[in-house]
C-alpha cells in the first residue's frame, strides 16, 4: 500500500512573471501560484514578482506598490505560518536608481511595520530590485536562503541585485541595521 503524501513546498511564487524569476519558480522549495487567494497554509514564504518597467510616472509607481502592499495585508491574514515576503521588482523608467531604492525600502518598512501590528507577528519583508539581474539560478538561491531565515535583525529592507550577486540578503540586511 503506497501513500502519496505531497508536501507544500515552503516557497509560493506569485505576481508578475519575470524572467530573471524563471528559476525560482521551478526551484524544489517553490511553488508558482497565479494569485495570493492559491497560496496555502503550507507555504511559509512568499515571493512576489513586480514588474514596474512599464510604468510612465511616480503616481503608477505609488499605486501598483501600495498594490503590492494590499496583497501582503492579505497573505499575512490569511496565512498563520507566513514569516517571509519578498517583493522581487524590475527596475523603473520613472525613478532614478537611489530613488527606487529608497522608495522601496520605505515600502518594505512600512509593509512589516503594518503587518506586526494587525497581525501582532513579525514577518520579514524583503525587497530586490532584479532588473539587472543577469543569473537566475543565484538569485533563487538568493532568495532561498533569505526565507529560511529564521530570524533577522532587518524586518523591511529593500537592496539591489548587484549587492545580494555577492552576499547573501541576511548579511546585507544585518549589515544595514547595524
């Protein structure tokens, strides 16, 4: 007598179908989903693509980041297990670089500030600004190692692809609090 037992992976890759993603979600740990209402309880982590390359003003920018910022709301109620989001965003023709970042960065605090208190649990809110990423497969295990974390220092924190191609997100992001 076989059992088939399937385990949810960790990881629900949803939002925008980036290339740079293509490799997270085919990764083992991950599994693609097309909204936030397919993700399950099983999933622990999230990482949710957002293309911005098409924008034409900071207004769009606003709207489809404070989007993005509903879609945790509702992830985070919805999932008691939830401890990672990772927002993995192209880059924009609307914002200078620095701009971005600090712009994103300003979201990802707010996002977890929001969430510990509606939901009174941290959940680590990361972004990366993958628009120049040129390997997949290390941004996977980027983005793999970082949601299984168990703890960071960093609550919200938004970096660059060039930064985590040579270090790991936890060290930038303990880095960045210290």
């Amino acid at each position: 007598m076989s059992t088939d037992v399937r385990v949810t992976p960790p990881i629900a890759v949803i939002g925008d179908p980036l290339d740079c993603l293509t490799a997270m979600r085919s990764a083992p740990e991950a599994l693609a989903v097309d909204s936030e209402h397919e993700v399950t309880c099983g999933h622990r982590a999230v990482v949710i693509g957002v293309d911005i390359t098409q924008l034409r003003n900071r207004r769009q920018l606003r709207t489809v980041l404070r989007d993005t910022e509903l879609q945790c709301v509702t992830l985070a109620g919805r999932l008691r297990r939830l401890e990672h989001v990772v927002l993995a965003e192209s880059d924009s023709p609307v914002s200078a670089d620095e701009s971005l970042l600090r712009t994103c960065d300003a979201v990802a605090r707010r996002i977890h500030s929001r969430l510990e208190q509606a939901y009174a649990r941290t959940i680590i809110i990361t972004a990366v600004l993958i628009g120049r990423c040129d390997d997949g497969a290390r941004l996977a295990e980027r983005l793999t190692a970082r949601v299984r974390q168990r703890e960071c220092l960093d609550g919200g924190i938004a970096l660059r692809w060039t930064d985590i191609a040579r270090a790991p997100i936890g060290d930038l992001g303990t880095n960045a609090y210290v």
